[in-house]
C-alpha cells in the first residue's frame, strides 16, 4: 500500500521560485504577524506572492490579512484566491472557521492532501506561516518538499531563543537552509540575540520593535504596511538578504 | 475537479514503482478509495484514462472502495462513516481535506470529536502489475 500524494507534492511547488517557512521553536512570537507582512511587502515589490497558513489547529493569518469572502475555486485542484494580491491558503476555507481539533497523524494528513492538491502555479514566493515548534509540520516540510528555507523568529527572551537554538540545531544536522533570525517585540537594547545568532553562523536578519500598535493593524492592510515592523521588513528585502 | 489531481499522483507514483521495478509496460493498477473523501469512481476512472502516459496504455486501473471505520479515543466506540448524514458543504469540505471531519462529525456515544480514522481516509495504491 502506497500513499500516491507525496509523489506530486514537488511537482505541484515545482513553478514556485522560492519557499520560505516562517518558523520559531517558541509560540507567540510574531510568525504569524511577520510572515503575513513579509508576503504582503513583497508582492507590493512586485513579485508573485503566495501565503500558505500550515498553524491548522491555531490559523491566523486570515484574521490578519482580513480574508473576508473569498474561497478557494476547483479546477483540476485547488486554486487559492487572491487576497490583497496573495494567493492565499489555509485550511479555514474547510474548516469554515470553526475547532479543528488534530492530533499529529490528522496535521500530517491533512498538510500532505493540502500540498499535492493546491496549485500554485507560477510564484516568485511562498511564504509559509508555521506552528510553533519542531513538531509535525516542520518534519513533514523537511522530509517532503525538495527547496525549503526556513526564516526563524525569536524574542529577546532566553525562553524564546534556547527554544530557537534547538531547532537550528536540527535543521542543520539535516542540511535544510537557514536565512536567519529575526528578533521582534524588542523592548531594549540588548545585544545578545544578536551576538548568539552570529555564534551559531548564521545571519541576524532584523531587530523589530514592540509596537503596541500593531492590534489595530490586525485586519487592515493599510495599517499593517504602515507600522514599523512593515518598515523593517521592507529594509530587509531591500538589504537583498533574503 | 480534485479526482484529477488524484489521478495525476497517482499515474506519477505508479510510473516511479514500474521504474524501480523495470516494468517496461504497466497493465494492471489496483487502488483503493475511502468512504471519507468520497471520490467520485466514475471521474477518477475517466482522469486516469486521460492522463495515461505510453507504458500504460494497456494499463487497466481497478478501483476499490473500502468503508471508513472512525475509532472514538475517549470512549472506545466504533463506527461507520456515512455520507448522508452531512450538509452539502460539510461533505465537499471533508471530500477535500478529509481531516476536517474532526470539526463536524462527533462520536456518536460521547460526543467527542478525538478520534481515529482506522480505515478508509483517502486513496491508496494497491498493487501495480506489468511486464518486463
Ligand atoms: N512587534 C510586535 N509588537 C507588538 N505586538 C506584536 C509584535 N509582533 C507580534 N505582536 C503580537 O503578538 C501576538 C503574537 O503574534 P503572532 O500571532 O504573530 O505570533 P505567532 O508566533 O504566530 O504565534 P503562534 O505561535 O501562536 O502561531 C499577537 O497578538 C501580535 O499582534
Ligand atoms: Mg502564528
Ligand atoms: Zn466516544
């Protein structure tokens, strides 16, 4: 007995440019707000954008984006709709936005069905929004998407960045691509997620602010490309560090 | 249509099985579809037939359905998956991610939507026979 929907997986991703896993072993941190912004900034830089939200027991990008009234359309496949410019998928459109209660087996399933029937068709990105941890999805990425790059995201908290250094450290036993770490919710200036992020030999990518503001940014696009985590994420495509 | 995506993974997986095989013809694939994603044979059958690439054109493709078992894992109970039970909605939903059963359908004892989808989730591939 074979599971024929792996085998498509890469061929379904294989027009897209660029797949990049938002990803931190510690919730709360941003994943959701950065890699929400980050596919928003880049496709009003011109590229092709997708936003795929893989937190299936938690999704937010949808409140983020404000992802009202749109459904994804079938035609040999899934094709995402088209919001704020992004194709965007989560798994909301089949949940209707009600408890999905899954256990690791279910969130396995259902990101594979996700992944080899969801056309993408020709990206310059997909910007993935990830749940916290080195759990399911992370593994199942690693093991069935040929080009991924992971972008991680921490506090300045040590509770955050000890979680963050665990997953560097898998990821680079298994070789999968770091871009680097960007430290958001800075309250001071410290230095040392900077300094930590260089001892492990990887890029330090941006230090963002907390902004009290950014609630009131929580489903206006406008708002949200105003504030100065927007600021800094635009800094960060300019830099051409990703 | 989703069948037509399906058929494409599996024509793709069945073409990577003959190759590690040295099938030089594929004539016979078996596969199997669960109750829960309720596939419809009939599209799946014509996309399969459409997507034929040359070493299967001789290829016969057997579709089998199997009932979808549901385990309760807080009371032990176990059931039948029926279709008929669900809103139009509800049904594509689980006929396109199956998982989201877990939102909409309960153990029918206890009411708890934590459990195990024994048999019969998706599509499967069987057996695959061909020709050196
Ligand atoms: N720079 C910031 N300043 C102030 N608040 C922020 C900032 N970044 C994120 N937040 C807020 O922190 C909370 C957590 O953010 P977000 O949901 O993006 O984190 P997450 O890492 O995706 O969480 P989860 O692990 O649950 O998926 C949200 O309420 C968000 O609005
Ligand atoms: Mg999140
Ligand atoms: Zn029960």
């Amino acid at each position: 007995m074979v599971d024929p929907r792996t085998t498509i997986i890469n061929e379904r991703l294989k027009r897209i440019s660029r797949i990049i896993a938002v990803s931190s072993g510690k919730g709360g941190v941003g994943k959701s707000i950065v890699a929400t912004t980050l596919a928003l900034t880049l496709s009003r830089s011109g590229y092709k954008v997708g936003l795929f939200d893989l937190d299936f027991t938690s999704p937010s990008t949808h409140l983020i984006l404000g992802a009202k009234d749109t459904q994804p359309k079938e035609d040999k496949g899934i094709i995402p709709p088209v919001v704020h410019g992004l194709a965007y998928m989560s798994l909301i459109y089949y949940s209707h936005d009600q408890a999905a209660p899954l256990r690791g087996i279910d969130t396995s399933n259902a990101l594979i069905e996700l992944l080899a029937v969801t056309q993408w068709g020709e990206l310059d990105f997909l910007i993935i929004d990830m749940p916290p941890g080195i759990g399911d999805a992370v593994l199942d990425l690693i093991r069935l998407v040929k080009r991924i790059d992971f972008l991680i995201v921490t506090t300045p908290s040590l509770l955050a960045f000890e979680t963050v250094r665990k997953q560097v450290a898998l990821l680079q036993s298994v070789k999968v691509p770091i871009i680097g770490i960007v430290e958001n919710m800075k309250m001071t200036n410290a230095a040392n997620v900077r300094a930590e992020t260089g001892k492990l030999g990887l890029k330090f990518l941006a230090e963002i602010p907390y902004d009290a503001k950014i609630e009131e940014a929580i489903g206006d696009e406008t708002k949200l490309l105003g504030t100065v985590l927007a600021k800094k994420i635009r800094q960060l495509i300019a830099s051409n560090a990703l | 249509m989703h069948e037509w995506t399906l058929a494409e993974a599996v024509i793709a997986t069945a073409q990577q099985i003959a190759e590690k095989e040295k099938l030089r013809e594929v004539k016979e694939v078996t596969i199997k579809v669960g109750e829960l994603q309720q596939v419809e044979k009939g599209i799946l059958q014509f996309a399969l037939s459409q997507l034929k690439p040359t070493n299967f054109k001789n290829a016969k493709f057997h579709i089998t359905r199997a009932k979808t078992t549901l385990k309760c894992r807080v009371c032990g109970n176990t059931w039948l998956f029926k279709k008929q039970k669900l809103d139009k909605d509800t049904a594509e939903a689980i006929h396109f991610i199956p998982e989201v059963a877990h939102t909409y359908i309960k153990c029918p004892k206890c009411g708890s939507p934590d459990f195990e989808i024994t048999e019969g989730r998706g599509i499967w591939l069987e057996s695959i026979k061909g020709a050196r």
